[in-house]
C-alpha cells in the first residue's frame, strides 16, 4: 500500500475537556486508487487528510508512506517527505498571486531543492499552454484549479490529496477538474484521497469513505 493509516487517533483539548477529532481510523490506499472521503462538518474529515499529508502528527497510532513509518521521524524530515511523496490541492487553488502560472510551478522545485524540467509539459498536458504568462487573477476559476493539479504533480509525488477540490466551482467546472484529477491518479499510479462534499463528483471514487464523530463508520 503507498499509505496506510494504522489506528490513528487525534485528541484536542479544550480546558478540562479532551475530544477526538480522530478516534482509532485505519485506512488503506493503494497506488492507482482515488478514495472519496465523506461525511458530516466536523466529523474528522479534514483532520484525517492533513495527517495523511503529514500536516499533522497523530496523537497514537501511525502512518506509512510507500512502506516508511513517519510518525516519529523529526519535523525536518517529514517537511522533507512531504515535499517529495505528497501533492496537494486546496479548495481555492491557493495560487501565489504574484507569480505567473509557469512561475506557480517553479517555485516547488525550488522549495524542494531540486530540478525538474516538466513543468511546461505539465501546463500542456492541461491544455494551459497559452496560458504559461498569465497571473492567477487572469485565470478562470477552472483554469486556477488545473494549475494547483499540475503544480500537485510536479515532484512525481506518490500521493495526492484534495481538500474539497471543487467548493469553488460551478457543477461543471467541478466535475471536469474531478474527472481531470482521477485520470491523472489513474494514469500516473498515484494514490489519491478527496475530502468532499459534493455528491455530484462521487461516481469518479473507487472507494467511498464515510467518516462521523471521527469514526469510519463505512467502508
């Protein structure tokens, strides 16, 4: 499996009082899987994506990338992980608004240290080729999404997350960047997960997940 949450339990605490956002969730995805993962406001959901992204630590339990227990490993080292096996995309496209759309590209291979030279074979791939000087604010809101999928991609990275991907969006630019985004984990081999609300883009999962009261309650 490329990630695996084993048990993982997140507790906050408010005063006296301690609750958990996740109580003992274990989650399989492999590799050329797309998992939709729905249920209630506050049920976990988003607090599950982001120790999947590793933008969380576990309070218990564990989660391995392509085999590699990183729960223990220090915040340099799991900032380094992130930046090489995980890609993100938000519910607005959080592109930098000074940067033009190949620049929106660039900038992750600088944060990571390292060259890549497909960023412009990316942004065709989207059919964003005419596209490469323009800034966000030039940009559709369609056009805005399929940069921050392309800019997901740009590491070859083994896992994709989305975070509520078209809360932005009309029903059709919503479904297109959904059906975008299967295809390239499908194509790519990649392991992806949706945090969603939006039943509409359902029948693009494998796998739908409900979780409630921070509990997988269907699986």
């Amino acid at each position: 499996m490329t990630l695996i949450l084993d048990h993982v339990t997140k507790t906050y605490t408010d005063g006296p009082n301690r609750f958990n956002a996740l109580d003992e969730v274990s989650l399989e995805v492999k590799s050329g899987e797309f998992i939709a993962i729905v249920g209630p406001s506050g049920s976990g959901k988003s607090t599950m994506l982001s120790i999947a992204g590793a933008l969380l630590s576990p309070t218990s339990g564990n989660v391995l990338l392509a085999g590699e227990n990183i729960t223990g490993l220090s915040s340099k080292e799991i900032t380094k992980r992130r930046l090489e096996k995980i890609g993100f995309v938000f519910q607005a496209a959080h592109l930098v608004p000074y940067l033009k759309v190949k620049d929106q590209l660039n900038i992750i291979q600088v944060l990571a240290k390292k060259r890549v030279k497909h960023g412009s074979d990316l942004l065709t791939h989207f059919g964003l080729q005419h596209r490469l000087n323009n800034y966000p604010n030039e940009l559709s809101g369609g056009q805005r999404q399929r940069v921050a999928i392309a800019r997901a991609l740009m590491n070859d990275p083994q896992i994709i997350l989305a975070d509520e991907p078209t809360a932005s969006l009309d029903s059709k630019r919503g479904q297109d960047v959904v059906k975008l985004l299967a295809g390239e984990i499908k194509d790519r081999n990649k392991a992806g997960i949706m945090v969603t609300h939006d039943e509409r883009v359902l029948s693009y999962a494998d796998r739908i997940v409900t979780i409630r009261d921070g509990k997988i309650v269907k699986d």
